[in-house]
C-alpha cells in the first residue's frame, strides 16, 4: 500500500474487505468507508478536529456503561435512531410505529408474576404523580391478541429522571418493569404521567448541544419494548398531549401517531376495581406488531 492518496486511499482500504466471508458485513464496512473518506475530504478535516472527534467518543465511552449508553444518545440527537426507527417500522398497514429505544434501557429485569403491574407502588409507599391507569392491548398485524408477549415499560418520575439517574436508589427499579401479556394480550400498568426532560448535559453529547445551540428538552413520554415469537420486536414511544416540545423534540422521536390523549375519569365504580385515586387518568391503547419477515 505504497504511493497513497487523498484520492486513492479509499480503494484501497476497501480492498482489505474483499475476503470477508459475511456479504452484508463488508457491504456495511465498505460504505462506511467511503462515507468517512468523503467527509474528511469534503470538509478537510483537521489534525485537531479528528483529535477532538476521538476524544468525544472516548469521553462518551467513559461515562456509558450498562445503565447509559452515551452512544445512543448521539445517535438520537443527530437523528440516526430516528431514520433507522422510520425506515424500519414506519407503522405502516396498522402496524405501531417504532420510536427511540433511548439511553435509559435496562435489560435483563426479572419477570413480573401478573400482568397488571402497579409502578406507582414503592417499599417508601405510593410514588407522588398525576395517577394513570394504562390499559395496553398486543394483536399482530390481522388484528388477533398476542398472548404471552413480554412487554418491557419505563418512564420518568415527577422530577423528569429515570431510576438509572437517581443513585440513591442503590440500582433498584423505579417506574420500570418486564411483564408478558395474559390471553387476551393485554397488561395494565397503575403508573403516573411521566415528565418531559433535557437530554443529559454532562457528557460529549451534551457539550455538542451546548455548542450548536439546540433545544435540548425531550417531551414527556412513555417507553415501550415489545416482544413476541413470529413477530418483529416493537420499540416505541407513546407522547402525551399538550407537551411543549412536541414538535421540537431534541431526539426526533415523535410521530403523529404514538400522540396520545390523558381523559381523566372520575368513575368511583372503576376507582374501586382497580385500586386508583379519583380522579385519575385512564389510557386504552393498541399496540399492533409487524409479523418477522
């Protein structure tokens, strides 16, 4: 590899893939080549601006780890996760439309024993918020109730944090479960309205915002990974009316769809039934999954 250019690094370096035995590998390590070479030279990148770059993904690797992911937080505020999430589960023919998985997912919860889960309850007691009855419902694409499907659910409390940002928790779970969904594929979370936050600011992300000047504020919103056997696995958003940034979400996660409606219901009758104070607001919503192709 002698004799290198500007011009003629590029092929250079994507020859060394040609003996890679995984077609779609080297076609994704190809492009990405090219795609780099490109930018440095359109741009004429410099030594101090490549230095600066490692050092951010450095940094980024630093402050990440099974609790934060700081490279998924870059991808949602240059809006990667939302081209792939809309390339890959737009929601068409019914389907739920995919949205950001987010830094905050915790894999690996234990399992929860029902499939109605009361978030707001807390070994301290019931956790202070504006109290939703969220009554979810799993069917595949014809419109039939998938049964047994493992719905993982997170969200923020009242001050916008999620439980991995709040260290006096000592890693125990707050307003986050794992269920799977009963025979008529349904799951009832007791839960309270999450609240909208800024994207974390103390990182090489956050130094990238403050740079640019961008609104650094998320709407409120639920998250939702959904999983069953012979469908494609759903991640998504569900976003509350009347949010602020709805239409200037730092992640580019909303979609018209996954907007919802928060009635409030002063039923005492369903008050009763199900354990909640009066009023409280109640959410009935479908999530309709892709069948794996």
């Amino acid at each position: 590899m002698r004799n290198l250019s500007p011009e003629n690094v590029t092929e250079a370096l994507t020859r060394v893939f040609d003996k890679t035995p995984d077609p779609r590998l080297k076609e994704l390590l190809c492009t990405l080549v090219r795609y780099l070479h490109n930018y440095a030279r359109e741009v004429q990148l410099r030594p101090e601006e490549w230095a600066f770059a490692m050092d951010a993904m450095l940094r980024a690797g630093k402050i990440s780890d099974t609790r934060r992911n700081e490279f998924i937080m870059f991808s949602d505020v240059l809006g990667l996760s939302a081209v792939v999430d809309m390339m890959n589960g737009a929601g068409g023919k019914g389907e739920t439309a995919f949205s950001q998985l987010g830094p905050f997912f915790e894999d690996g919860l234990p399992l929860a024993p029902s499939h109605i889960v009361d978030l707001r309850a807390t070994p301290d007691g019931v956790l202070p918020g504006d109290p939703v009855l969220f009554i979810g419902s799993v069917v595949s694409g014809g419109g039939e109730p998938v049964a047994g499907a493992y719905v993982d659910a997170w969200q923020t409390d009242v001050d916008g944090l999620y439980d991995l940002q709040r260290p006096e928790l000592k890693g125990a779970s707050r307003l986050r479960c794992r269920l799977r969904t009963n025979e008529d594929g349904q799951f009832v979370l007791k839960t309270i309205r999450p609240l909208g936050y800024t994207a974390p600011m103390d990182g090489p992300g956050g130094q990238m915002l403050t740079a640019t000047h961008r609104n650094i504020w998320r709407p409120a919103h639920f998250h939702f990974r959904i999983g069953a056997e012979g469908h494609r696995t759903l991640v998504t958003e569900l976003f509350p009316e009347g949010d602020e940034h709805l239409d200037n979400d730092v992640a580019f996660g909303v979609r018209s769809s996954l907007v919802l409606t928060l009635p409030e219901c002063d039923s005492q009758e369903l008050a009763r039934e199900w354990d909640m104070p009066v009023p409280f607001k109640k959410v009935d919503y479908r999530f309709e999954l892709a069948k794996a192709q």
